[in-house]
C-alpha cells in the first residue's frame, strides 16, 4: 500500500503514480476500456505478425539490394499480388518501415551502439565484398564512399531487429485476446499484466541477424554481441515511437525560424502518448496507413461499438486511434512496471524512495501526453 509520508507532492500526475503504487494502471479499470484495449490489440497483433514477418524477409532476402521493388511481396510473386499491391488492398507495409526508420533515427541501447562499432563495420566488410564479389560497379563505389553500403546493412540490421521485437509482441497480443475469449481477462490491471509477464519472459531473448550468400550463413549480428529483446530493441522502440516520433508533414512547420519543432531530439513529443487522434485519416499522418491496416481485422465486438458512435464507421479510423491509444498506455505501464528498480510492495524505505522517484520522473514526460484524455 502507498505510504503517505512517501506520497508526491505537488505533482501534476500524482494520481497516476498513486495508481500505479496502488497496482492499477495509467489507463482506468472500466470493462469498456477492457473490451476497447483487447479488442484492439487482437487486430494489431494480426497486423504486427504481417509486418514482422515483412521486415524480416526484407533484411534476410532484400539487403544490400538497390531498388528492391518486390521487397512488400515476401518472395511470393504473382500479378494478382501486383494489382492488389498497386490498389492497395493490402498491409501497408510503409507504416513498419516509418517505425523502423523512426527508431534507427533515435538511437539507443545495445543495437545502435553495436551497429556504430568497429566490430560491425568490419563484418560488413567481409559480407558486402561476397555479396557484391560480380557487380564491379557496386564494388567500385564501395571502394569511393566506404561508408555508403555499410549504411545500408545497418539499416537492415534495424529492419531484422525491430521485426524480431515486433515478433514477441504480436504473440503478447494475440494470447490476451485468446484468454480475454476464455474469461481469464477482465480488467485493465489483468491486461497490464499479461503484457508485462511477456515482456519478461522474452526480456533476455537473444537479437541476432544472419543471411545467407550462395548457401552460406553469415553473422552480421551474432549471438556473442549478447543483444536481449528488452533492453535492446523494446526500451529503445517504446522511447523512439511511444514518446519521441517525428513531426508529421502539414501539422506543424518545419521551417527553423518558426520554432515548432525541437532543436533537440529528446525534448520530441510527437510519439504515440501524445497524438491527437483526429487528423488520422489525412494525408501524410503515417499512422493513418496503421489503423486503415487494423480496421480489416477488428473484432465484431468492437466494430459493433464503433457502429453504435453518433457517426457511425464514418470517423472509423479515429475511433480506432482512440482506442489504440488507451492500448498503448496499457503497454507503456507494463514497461514502467517491468523496468521498476525495486519491487512495488518492498517495505525498504531507500527503496520506496528510489521507486517513487522513478515514477515521478515517467509522469514528469508524460505530462503534456494524452493521459488525461484517454481517462475522460
């Protein structure tokens, strides 16, 4: 239980510190939220399971290739795959590509650091120089900008790392829609807590990279470099997509002078926490391509809800955002809650102190997110 002499003072959010000493969650215990946030992350689970899978054919079969027009196809091409591709009645692999891109430009943990080393520089060597052993062309401007093809492994390196990432949570998601079905999922703490047993289990789950040139494997990123799924790629995903982003072309200037937009890539509050749900559906919001994929995989359950809203499925991909939003405060909890320095029920006073700092500091980057309105 909260000690009251440990209680924050004078904090914005205290309620939402209280609620996480307490064993709830950021985001309130209603069984609408609980149908929302299940309902939504069993269609997201659908389309992260497709955009994982996307990813990592594309830096197993596609590196260090120049114009990889067929990279959204996983190796099954067809005409009838073409004309679906060109109509877009398909997954809109763009959207993994913009998070993918997105962390690789934020940096941190493991990955970026290892992907900066000399160890890997020196890999790509090897791997480029066989790869590319009968294109002269290909090798001659590898021999004028060294750094240019070595860029090109490191990004996909980034490709096969957040596909690998992507991978676990697709499973997380789809188990709690499987136990929500069964009765075992009931309320938003229960899904806080799902979500964080999986983070855990698959916490020191190995991040390698291999691909295979004329039937032989090569380690780009080899299991002694010792990257782990959550301090690797989920720490760094959640920083990168849940609270950095990116400015979203035509919302906000991006003219120097107009000083809409940070110098400074960690003061970024462009990420998931903090988007306004309503321009999804204009052009150029890249999220938007995420909730035109989810909406093809919604549960009845929760389609029959957005029917019943005053505008029916007419605003259906910002309804769909709303919800997804809630989700993600749900999986931003589990995060905190995983990553806390010491357990929430330790009767050691340095210990509470150390916890409640911790928390004040998550609540101090999230204050202008979108907490308070998900909780209306």
């Amino acid at each position: 239980m909260l000690n009251m002499k440990n209680k924050p003072v004078n904090h914005p959010l205290v309620e939402y510190i209280e609620r996480l000493q307490t064993g709830q969650a950021l985001l309130k215990d209603s069984p609408q939220n609980v149908l929302e946030v299940v309902g939504i992350l069993k269609s997201y689970g659908v389309v992260l399971d497709a955009y994982s899978k996307n990813l990592i054919y594309i830096a197993e079969n596609q590196f260090l290739v120049n114009f990889p027009f067929f990279k959204y196809f996983d190796g099954e091409i067809s005409v009838q795959k073409l004309f679906r591709h060109w109509w877009h009645d398909r997954i809109n692999f763009e959207y993994a590509e913009y998070c993918m891109k997105t962390m690789m430009w934020h940096g941190g943990g493991g990955l970026d650091a290892y992907l900066d080393s000399q160890e890997f520089a020196d890999i790509c060597k090897v791997v480029i120089n066989i790869k590319l052993r009968n294109n002269p062309f290909m090798l001659g401007i590898h021999q004028l900008f060294p750094d240019f093809l070595i860029e090109q492994l490191r990004v996909s390196a980034y490709y096969s790392g957040l596909g690998q990432f992507w991978q676990v949570m697709a499973d997380i998601f789809l188990t709690l829609s499987d136990r929500y079905d069964q009765g075992k999922i009931k309320s938003i703490p229960e899904v806080v807590k799902h979500i964080k047993a999986g983070l855990v289990a698959d916490a020191l789950k190995p991040i390698t990279y291999n691909v295979k040139i004329r039937d032989k494997l090569y380690e780009i990123i080899p299991k002694s470099v010792s990257l782990t799924f959550l301090a690797d790629t989920a720490v760094p995903y959640v920083e990168a997509v849940f609270f950095r982003g990116t400015p979203f072309l035509g919302t906000v200037s991006l003219n120097a002078q107009a000083y809409q937009v940070p110098p400074d890539q960690s003061r970024f509050q462009y990420g998931a926490l903090y988007a306004d749900p309503l321009p999804i559906g204009s052009a150029g919001i890249p999220p938007t391509l995420l909730m035109q994929d989810m909406r093809h995989y919604l549960p009845e359950y929760l389609h029959n809800i957005y029917r019943r809203s005053p505008r029916g499925e007419d605003d259906l991909r910002v309804q769909i955002c709303m919800s997804f939003q809630k989700s993600m405060f749900c999986v931003t909890t589990a995060a905190i809650l995983g990553l806390l320095p010491y357990p929430m029920d330790t009767e050691n006073q340095s210990e509470q102190n150390a916890n409640r700092v911790y928390l004040e500091k998550w609540m101090d980057r999230l204050k202008t997110s979108q907490i308070m309105e998900v909780n209306k």
